[in-house]
C-alpha cells in the first residue's frame, strides 16, 4: 500500500493557470418545471450509461428546514439537467431509473436527507469529498478538489445564496449545473488515486456506511446548541433560553424561515442574561430590534416571565444528561488510569493516522476513542477492542488497523 504518498496542493501558480469553467459543454439545460418535462428527463437517465452525478441545492440561512430546492444530476449519453423539486416534488421515476447505478455526490452526507424526501434514495454511492479526506487532502471542497485533480477551476459565488428564489437568475443555475459537470471525472481521478494508495476498499466501505446510516435523532434539547450559551450562568436564565428558542422555532416554521432571521442567538443569550422586566427594556437589546422581531415584542416577554415565574423543580440543569463519560478535563482527578488510558489511546491513533495519511477523526471518531478509554473491556485484546469498535459502528478496515495496537497501548496504560 503506498500510504505514505503525500497528496498534491495546488499553489498559486496553479491558480493562476487553471482554466474558469464558464458554460455546461452542452449549453445551460431549462429547468425541469413540470410532468412531460420530468419524464423526458427520466427517459434520457434511463438511455445513459455508467455513474450518476447528483447535486442539490439548499436554502440553509434563510428558510425553515434543509430541504432540496434545485437538484442538478448528470450521467454519460443523457446530458445534465436541473430539477425543480419543488414543482416536481416526487423523484421516484428517476430513481427507478437509477436503480443500482452509482450516484457521485460531494458531501453526501449534507444532500441525502434532501434527495430522500424527493424520493430520489441511491442504493451505492461515490462521495468525492469523502474519497478527499481518505486520501488526505487538507482542503475538501468541491472547488479546491476539481483544481487540485482535474486542473480547472469551478466558480463558486453563488454557494451561499438563496435558491428558494424563484425564478433562479441564469447565472445561478449555470453555477450549478457546472457543479455536476465535472463530477464523474473527479470520481474517476479520486478512484484512481485510492486504488495506487491501497485504499480503495476502505473507501467502499466507508460508502456502504454513509447509505447505511439511519436518520438522525431529533435533539433531546436542540435549545442547547444557541450559540454563546456558555455565557448563561444560572438555571433561570437558561430556563429563558429554552423557553426563548422554543418560541423562535415557532415562529420560524410557520414562516418557513431561517430561525436567525426571526431572532438571532445573540439576542436570546442576552435576554436570558439581562432578564428584562418589560418591552421597554427587551427594546433596549440591539438584536430585538431587526425587522421580525419587534413584531413579536409579547411573544419575547411571555417567554421571559414564564422562565422567572417557573417552579425551581421545572428549571433546566445546568448540563444536559448524557451516556457518555464525562468532560475529558475532570478525568486526570476523578480518573487518572482512565486519563492515561486515553492519553496512549489518542497517541496511538494519532500516529496510525499519520502512516496511512487522514485525518484523525476519518480513522476512528474522538467519541469512539473516548468512551473506549474511559469503560474498556474487562479483558483488552484485539478481539475484545476490534469488538467495542465495531459495536461503536466503526468499518472492518478501522478495526482492521487499531484494535491490536490499541489493545496494546491500554494494557501497556493500566500497566504503567
């Protein structure tokens, strides 16, 4: 295995001399708006050969939720084209036409949720920007990617901009359907790349994963995550956080609207902090002040009083209940042989990462290595670790790697 290639990185120069892609090679398709359009798209996928790239377009930042609002796909012998799924909101023609083909996304994780609820669910994957992190690469975007593999330069200018807009101006949808049309050659050049570095089939598992991985679980307390929550100091306050957040997601859905846009997290942390007494001293919070919310000045102050009024047994705990081990800075004094059991661990993972070039967390997640140190098995042996790690849902390759130096590195820790 020639792990220890070290991946190219595209300079300056190379920035300088790499060629803008400009227009789809076969002009910008029109917008598949309606039924006759959609089955003419299907009919061309059908007619096609070999892998399917896909892409989808989110309105992250200013509407409720994360669903698709363009979704571009693109395969040898059928062209590109871009789907409105929001007029044509049931994919499943097209993916019955896909069936086991391969679908090329980057980052599938963020598109898949999307595409599943157009009925659009590949049955095998390529993540490019997956096959990036495996091979080593520092920077993954799509962009940085296309540059480094394949020489040219994909703009990326209207990344961030919203596509629930309608109709999209042309030279959005030119961006995105660019964004496809280079997919399958940067596949093509990363399975090249894996297959030189032994890694190919570590990276088809890691694929099968991604597929495999159920939906994620709603959050317990998704009010949790307000940016600038660690500035909430007693249980009151974050009592107004919780009750704060909650009305803001509210608000937000029924409006179908980035909750930031209602009211950002720095307004509901200094709310929560200052507690205010009425709609006078709310007003006084810079951020109440944007344009949504100061329609909802009651809504705000209800909020607040039902967290001062609450009953101290109703109040949230300071940090919410989990099943892992603690705060890793409280082990060296409530555990030190936990404390150097995860010391030797994340050295030894550390430097496992290092021969076969990857990111740390793309060998074994830092979760997985914690809660390994802090409850090992009763008897530590490659067969018990590779075990805890594959209950853990690591990949054989992973285990294949570290259980037998990990196995090693607690017992020489316990013994030490």
């Amino acid at each position: 295995m020639n792990s220890k290639t070290e991946p190219r990185e595209p300079g300056d120069d190379d920035a300088e001399m790499a060629p803008l892609l400009r227009e789809p090679r076969e002009g910008l398709p029109e917008v598949t708006s309606d039924a006759d359009a959609l089955a003419g798209v299907v009919a061309a996928v059908a007619a096609g050969s070999g892998p399917v790239a896909v892409d989808a377009e989110r309105a992250s930042g200013y509407r409720y939720g994360q669903r698709a609002y363009l979704v571009q796909l693109r395969r040898e012998g059928s062209g590109s084209a871009l789907i409105d799924p929001i007029a044509c909101p049931d994919l499943s023609g097209l993916d019955e036409v896909v069936g086991d083909a391969e679908v090329v996304l980057h980052a599938a994780h963020q598109d898949l949720p999307c595409l599943s609820e157009v009925n659009l669910r590949p049955r095998r994957l390529f993540d490019t920007e997956l096959a990036g992190r495996l091979l080593g690469y520092q920077r993954v975007g799509l962009g940085f990617m296309v540059e480094r593999m394949l020489h040219v330069r994909l703009a990326k200018e209207h990344s961030a901009v919203d596509w629930s807009q309608r109709p999209l101006p042309e030279d959005w949808l030119r961006y995105a359907a660019l964004d496809v049309e280079i997919l399958i050659e940067l596949r093509d050049a990363l399975e090249t790349e894996l297959e030189e570095a032994g890694k190919l089939e570590w990276a088809r598992e890691e694929f099968a994963s991604v597929l495999a991985a159920p939906p994620k679980e709603p959050r317990a307390d998704p009010w949790r995550r307000t940016s600038g929550i660690h500035r909430v100091r007693n249980q009151r306050s974050l009592a107004a956080v919780r009750e704060l957040w909650y009305e803001r997601d509210r608000i937000a859905q029924e409006r179908d609207i980035s909750p930031g846009r209602v009211l950002p997290d720095a307004a509901i942390v200094e709310a929560a902090s200052t507690m205010p007494k009425n709609s006078t001293e709310l007003n006084r919070i810079r951020q109440f002040g944007i344009k949504l919310a100061r329609r909802y000045p009651g809504t705000w102050m209800k909020a607040i009083d039902r967290a001062r009024e609450m009953a101290q047994a109703d109040l949230p705990r300071p940090n919410a209940p989990g099943d892992g081990p603690p705060p890793v800075n409280r082990w060296a004094d409530r555990a030190p042989e936990a404390a150097r059991r995860l010391e030797a661990a994340r050295a030894t993972v550390t430097g496992i990462a290092e021969d076969v070039v990857m990111p740390t967390e793309n060998l074994l997640l830092p979760d997985t290595v914690r809660r390994l140190a802090w409850a090992p098995p009763a008897a530590v042996d490659p067969d018990s670790v590779g075990a805890f790690l594959r209950e853990r849902g690591a990949r054989e390759w992973q285990i294949g790697l570290t259980s037998e130096p990990l196995a090693t590195a607690l017992r020489t820790a316990e013994e030490g």
